[in-house]
C-alpha cells in the first residue's frame, strides 16, 4: 500500500496492484482495475516513485544501480 492525497487533501493508502493506468490532465488520474477513477496530488513522478519503492520494499523488483545513486 502507498499513501496518496486527493485534491480535497484527504490522504487515504492504495493498493498498487490495483492501479491499472496514470494520466496527467494535467492533475494525476488514477485509473484502477476496477475501472474506478481517482485524482490525486502527487505528480506522475511521485507516483512513479512511491510505487516503485513499494515494489522494492516487498521484494518483487530488485534494487538497481545506476551511475548518478552512487
């Protein structure tokens, strides 16, 4: 689960795995498999990010090394 905020400012958590498509219009939509949409504040690169660290902290992508994390 990651933590995301709606436009309202109310934070609420996500499971990842139900997020099918992000958009930007130019606020980030959440589509998810359930065909629900979702606004949210965080930037496609904070998305991108949290969901990332997500799948690292579970285990499911590897950690990878790249010259500028050095």
């Amino acid at each position: 689960m990651i933590e995301l905020t709606k436009l309202n400012g109310q934070t609420f958590l996500l499971n990842v795995a139900l997020i099918e498509q992000a958009e930007a219009f130019p606020d980030t939509t959440l589509t998810l498999s359930n065909g629900k949409k979702i606004v949210i504040k965080e930037s496609m690169e904070e998305l991108n990010h949290l969901t990332s660290a997500f799948y690292r902290r579970i285990g499911l992508i590897g950690l990878t090394t790249k010259e500028e994390d050095k």
